[in-house]
C-alpha cells in the first residue's frame, strides 16, 4: 500500500482535509466550517474528531500535515502569530496536540507555503525554480520560493507580502496595523468596502440582489454580479485587481522571480476573469511589471492546494 498522509487546511473560513498519497492523489476528502467565533478550544475538538473521523476507517495514516494561517514555526509546529481571522491561535503548540493525543508525527506550517508547495510539485509551479503565489481569500497571503527553497524566514516571518504598508496610515488590517495590502486586497476587505458603499449604487444589480441585508454580500457574489456587467461590483473589483497588482508590483522590483501564482478562492471564483484583470492592472503600473504580466497564471490545484501541500510537507 503506497503511504498515505492526512492533510488538514485551516482557513479563516472552512477546513478542508483528505488522505493523500505520495503522488498528490486525494481521496477521503471532508470539509467543514471554521466557526472561528467559538474560539480556540472548540477549533481544537473539531480537529480531534476530523481526524478520529479517517483512524475509524481502518486506513494506515502515516503523518498529519496542517496547514494553517498565520506564521509558523515549522521546527517547533507553534502558530507564532495569527491575526484577527483565527482568534486566540496565537502560542498554540499544534505538533504537541495532535502528536501527544494520537501518537502520529505531526508538521505544522503557514497555509500560503503549502499552497506553494503543492503547486511546485503538481501544478502551475512545476516547471519553475523561482516562484511567488498569492493567495486571495478571506485575507491575502503569499508564499516564496527561491532556487527550489521555501523561504520560510525566522519563525516563520518571511513571505507575507500581505502585511506590506502600501498606504501610509490606511485603512485598519486584521494584524492590527494601517494600510496593509491585506487591508485593499482580500475577501474581508472587499465586503467592507462593499457594505460602506452599497447605499449610494441602489440601482446596482448587487444591492438588488442583497437589498438591506447586507450580511449577505460576499466576495463570491460581488464577482458573479460583475461578470454579468454590474457597475458597483465591477468598481469594486478593479480596485481589488489594482490592489493586488501593487503587491505583484512590490515582489517584481524586489524578487524578480520568473513565475506568479495566483490561488484561494477568491481566484477559483474569478478565474480567468479576474486574472485578466490583475494582469491588465499589472500593465498599468509599469511597463517593468507589465512585463511580467504574462507569468501570472491561475493555481491548478484549486482549494485542494493547502491540504495536499500539507501532506506533503513530509516529503
């Protein structure tokens, strides 16, 4: 029997897991929501029963990958930092939980680095020694990887593009600083923006849709509205695009590295639509950064990505 990992992906929203073979194949797959309101305890029960949920059916595990927001210590498997998006994740000791409960060896490492990992090795990022990915989702977060190395900082600090000031005293970011690219370019921010805004656009297909409920405006609806022409929503995303063009901008004059990969579920909601887009964006800012407007591609591996670049990490 080939070796079977689990890989667990904690987002701000879902978590999504799978057994997965050595060759990226996923079978088993289980997803459920966050419910980060209820606190840091509740998360940790739901993941003891996640994975009590594959050991009942008999099948060998060999390790358990986690990928989770936040910045990691991959040696110690310790969320040294997290922000607002999981509540009380800052100090746990997750390797320590889940290795002492179930006696399985246990890796721990930021979502966007195992995003980047399972491209590498199966998708958009296969060919590549030098990448950088985007993952656009309920917040924004970023992965590097040079001369086939994960750059993964001290303690976990490198390669979060998303906390990069962009605008002097700017908006509040879920980090607790102001003007962060998270701030302009994620899920969260965008449905702010969008809930401040929609009363002055009444006759918009969004706030038709929505009416006075705005809790019911999502990113995933603001694209589907704007692929269908509608003013507000079309606003709305081209100021995310060029959001999130500022960061590519940002990694191009730094890195200059010869592939970006754009992931999350805010880019497999927007596809090729929204990747046009941030191209386009990328073009305005500079012919430099236009240049490379045509090495940004889509992630293949959609939102499998965190959980098989979770199981991955033991290999």
């Amino acid at each position: 029997m080939k070796d079977t990992y689990l890989g667990i992906d904690i987002g701000g929203s879902k978590i999504l897991s799978g057994l997965v073979d050595i060759k990226g194949n996923v079978t088993e797959m289980l997803c459920f929501q966050t419910q980060t309101e209820k606190g840091k305890e509740d998360l940790l029960i739901r993941l003891k029963d996640i994975i009590n949920s594959y050991l009942k059916k008999g099948k060998p595990i060999k390790g358990i990958g986690i990928s989770t927001g936040g910045r990691v210590d991959f040696d110690k498997g310790i969320v040294m930092y997290a922000t607002a998006l999981l509540p009380d994740w800052k100090g746990t000791n997750l390797k320590k939980f889940i290795e002492d409960e179930f006696s399985i060896p246990c890796l721990v490492e930021n979502d966007a680095n195992c995003a980047l990992i399972a491209e590498k090795m199966f998708g958009a990022g296969k060919s590549y020694s030098n990448i950088v990915m985007f993952t656009l989702g309920t917040g924004l977060g970023s992965a590097i990887i040079l001369d086939n190395k994960l750059v993964r900082g001290k303690n976990g600090s490198g390669g979060e593009s998303g906390h990069i000031i962009i605008k002097e005293g700017g908006r509040k970011c879920s980090c607790g600083k102001q003007g962060c690219l998270e701030a302009y370019a994620s899920g969260w921010a965008v449905e702010k923006e969008a809930k401040r805004l929609i009363k002055f656009y009444p006759k918009s297909l969004l706030y038709r849709t929505v009416g006075q409920k705005k809790e019911r405006i999502s990113m995933k609806l603001i694209i589907e509205v704007a692929k269908k022409g509608d003013e507000f929503a079309t606003k709305l995303i081209d100021k995310f695009t060029y959001y999130s063009a500022i960061g590519i901008d940002t990694v191009v004059n730094a890195l200059g590295v010869e592939r970006y990969i754009i992931g999350g579920g805010i880019a497999e909601g927007g596809g090729v639509f929204l990747l046009n887009r941030i191209r386009n964006a990328c073009k305005n800012i500079s012919p430099i950064t236009g240049a490379f407007a045509k090495n940004i591609s889509l992630a293949q591996l959609k939102n499998r990505a965190g959980m098989i670049g979770a199981a991955m990490l033991f290999l």
